[in-house]
C-alpha cells in the first residue's frame, strides 16, 4: 500500500505484512453500503405485494438477514484466501471459463454505480425545487459534482480510504435518518396501518424474495473484496456475524419504517412509485431539507463507492492488462457519462435501464450460489499461483458451471415478470405452469429462487469430486 493512500493491490493475493484488523472493521463498509433512503422505499415496496405492515416487516427481516448470510459466507473466502472475488471464482469456473460471470458482474456493478449516482443527482433536484429560486440544471450539477465526486474518491484510491470514509458516511448518514424519523413519525396513521389485512402466501413470499434479491444478493459479488485485508486467523464466525449485522441493522429498520409511512398515506405510496427519494421529502419542513439533501446523497454514495472500487477489480479479473486504480479511473468515466446521459438527455431511459439490470440480476444469482456452494464445499485453502494458471488445478474452463449459468438463466426469466421496459416482456414464459403472467405468483420473483436453487445443488453435484480432486493435490 503506497503512503498516499493509493492502493495498488488488484487480483492479486494481499501480502502477510498487509493483512490486519478484526472482523469488527466489517461493519463500517457494509453499513454505509447499505444506510440508504431507498431502504425506506421498500417500505412501499413491500406492501405492494398486498400484505400487511407484519408480513412486511417478516419479510424485509428475513429476507435481509437470509442475503447478508450469502454475502457472510463469500467474505469467508477472502479471509481464507486474501484475494477478491472475482479472482476466487476462478476456482468454480476456470481461470478462462471466469470471463463469464465476470463480464456480467462488472456489467451490474457499472449499472448499479451509474443509478446510484443518478439517484442521488435527482434527489438533490428534488430538494432545491421544493426550496425554489435555485435553476433546476444547478441544483443537478451540485449533487451530481457531490455524489460523483465522492464515488471516485473512494473508489479509485481503494480500500485504505474507503474503510475511513465509510466509517464517517456511516456516523453522518445514521444521525441525519434518525433526524427524518423524529420529524415524520407523527405522520403515522396507526389506524389505518392495524387495517390493512394480512396477504396471501404468494404475496409474502414474493416480498420475502425481494428481500433477498433488492437488498442482500446483489453484494455476494464483491464481498470478498472487503474481507481479503483480514488475517487468516481471524473468526470466521465474526467475519459472518459482522457482515450481516453491519449490512441488515439499518435497512430492517428502515424498510420497517417505510412501511409505516407508505400503509398511512396511499397517496405517497403512489408518489414512491414513481420518484422514491424525492417523495420522502414531502413529509418534511423546509428547514430540513438540506439535511435530508445531504443524508440522500451521503446514503447512495456509500453503495455507489463499494460498486465502483469492485468494479475497477472486476475489470481487471477479466483480463484488462491495467492497474486497479486506473481501471477504476475508467470506470468512472463511464459512470459520469452514463450519469449525464440518464439525468439530462434520455428522460425515459432510467426505468428501462433498470429493468435489464434486472434481467441481469438472474444469471449473476446463478453465480452467487455457485460461489457460495463453492466456498461451502473446500476444507483447504487456495492454490494461489494457480489461480492465474489456466493449466493449472483450476483448469481453463469448467463447463458444468459454465452450463448451470445457462440453464438457471433459462429457468429464471422464465419465472419472473419486467414490467420495466416493452422489450423485456418475453420474460415469464414459464409462468403458465403457476397461474400466468397475471397470476397470485406472477410477481413474486420465484425464478430468481429458482435459479439460486439450481446453481448451489447443481454445483454440489456436479462439482464435488472436481473439488476433491484439486484439493488433494
């Protein structure tokens, strides 16, 4: 780690002398990835499975804690290999065979970064108009300059700074959401939240996935990123049980919380649906805008900063003969222009864009639960010069998980419905089996599941031997 703070360290494998800390120092990344006003949306969310404020806040709990296990135990790698994910994935798919599920994460990594960072640029929007006499486009430059510029701060000098600039992300963004509750909490209409009636089973298990897929999943993907600083005679317990409680503490309660407020007023549960940060702000005096401005932009930040610094890895796993930083510089470029594309010339690209990085999210579940039924499965720790060996152990190409990706993708858009874009509505051909594409299952994401399912047991079973036999060389 050079003294600037730089960190040059990529796919590599983190040295003795550079390895510190306990599993405690987890709970800071993880936290301010996951202290964000779209937790308080889901609140809506939920409830729009039709179920009441118990279901959802059931649902939101264990969903939330049952993905952050995912995250917990792909951080186990990175303790027990100090290298980041997408290099250890290589052992699952070969040194040659890991382009593929690298491409597409560093796809929903760079997509993810670019909505977040665009988020927050509207909300800061948001926030000016209701102050007024602020020009529209300066109010958008001003959260865009904000949240941009933090993003590529962090992202690009790495690990080093984002464990300190997280920390205060973290402080900032608690405080200021503890400040919104204590402002709107009498906008609470008890009545109306005991009157709303229980929902069916496929309501809550379709808010129960969205749990699992809108809050935890999408990490599984870069946690070992975070976790390959750690000694390797750390707690594996801890470095699980810090993650979770890092990552599911604050959005339970804010989902929770957003529940409330959505199963009071119909109206701004309507209002979330098409503008979920700046809704918010209906329900605050004018003097606290500002606040709520500053704790938007801070809470989407701090996921924004995790995509980005996975992102400059990723790229770098799959082969781009670079530095990390100076991947990460590129990958910032692309999110800047993104950014500027999506909040000031295609003013209906950003639901379209976030319905293919939807579609996205099912063949990247198939490879979390590979990795994660990979992780599970090996008693020994990684050959790692092999690693970066197509000839070695690892093998170039592992064309059984290279198949369960495709079969799993197959069966899982055939589960779900994108109601996002004209162009996704092939999705869900194989809901005819359970209802149709208008049925009590249609919108319960079950092919997500179904995905999840066939990647872990499908690796399992296909792979164990391979894992046996690497492992005893």
């Amino acid at each position: 780690m050079a003294n600037s703070h730089l960190e040059l360290n990529g796919t590599n494998f983190i040295q003795e002398s550079e390895r510190s800390g306990s599993p405690r120092s987890l709970f800071w990344p993880w936290a301010a990835g996951n202290v964000s006003f779209l937790a308080l949306s889901y609140g809506a969310f939920f409830l729009g499975f039709g179920i009441s404020f118990w279901q959802a806040s059931f649902a939101a709990i264990i969903g939330t804690v049952a993905s952050f296990v995912a995250v917990g135990i792909s951080s186990l790698a990175g303790k027990r290999a100090n290298a980041p994910t997408m290099t250890l994935s290589r052992a699952a798919f070969g040194v040659k065979g890991n382009l593929l599920p690298g491409f597409l994460s560093y796809l929903i990594f760079v997509g993810w970064e670019t909505v977040l960072v665009s988020l927050a640029t509207l909300a800061t929007e948001t926030v000016f108009n209701r102050l007024g006499h602020i020009d529209h486009n300066l109010s958008r430059i001003l959260g865009f300059l904000c949240a941009a510029g933090l993003t590529v701060f962090g992202g690009v000098l790495g690990y080093s700074v984002i464990m300190k600039i997280q920390r205060w992300l973290t402080s900032a963004t608690i405080l200021l959401t503890i400040g919104y509750i204590a402002l709107t909490f009498h906008k609470i209409d008890w009545h109306a939240i005991h009157s709303i009636h229980s929902g069916s089973i496929q309501g809550f298990v379709g808010a129960l996935i969205f749990g699992i897929t809108g809050i935890g999943l999408g990490w599984v993907n870069s946690a070992a990123d975070y976790s390959r600083y750690l000694p390797r005679t750390v707690s594996s317990r801890g470095v699980i049980g810090w993650t979770v409680f890092g990552a599911s503490i604050v959005p339970i309660i804010l989902v929770m919380y957003g529940s409330l407020l959505a199963g009071s007023s119909t109206a701004l549960s309507e209002k979330i649906a098409n503008d979920p940060i700046g809704a918010l702000t209906t329900l605050l005096p004018t003097w606290y805008l500002i606040p709520f401005a500053i704790v938007a932009v801070l809470g989407l930040v701090g996921g924004a900063i995790l995509d980005l610094y996975s992102s400059g890895i990723t790229l770098v796993s799959i082969g781009l003969p670079v530095k990390r930083h100076v991947a990460a510089s590129i990958d910032s470029v692309i999110m800047t222009i993104g950014t500027i594309y999506i909040v000031w010339i295609a003013k209906n690209f950003f639901i379209p864009f976030q319905g293919f990085l939807i579609t996205l999210g099912v063949p990247v579940a198939v490879w979390s639960a590979i990795f994660i039924a990979d992780v599970i499965m090996r008693k020994r720790d990684y050959a790692e010069a092999e690693l970066f060996d197509p000839s070695g152990r690892y093998g170039s190409t592992n064309w059984r998980s290279i198949g369960l990706v495709v079969v799993g993708s197959i069966v899982g858009w055939g589960f779900v419905t994108n109601g996002f874009a004209s162009w996704l509505s092939w999705q869900g051909y194989f809901l005819g089996a359970i209802g149709g594409k208008s049925g009590a299952w249609a919108y319960a994401n079950v092919g997500v599941i179904s995905a999840m399912l066939i990647g872990f047991f499908g690796h399992v079973l296909l792979s164990r031997g391979r894992i046996a036999r690497q492992e005893a060389n």
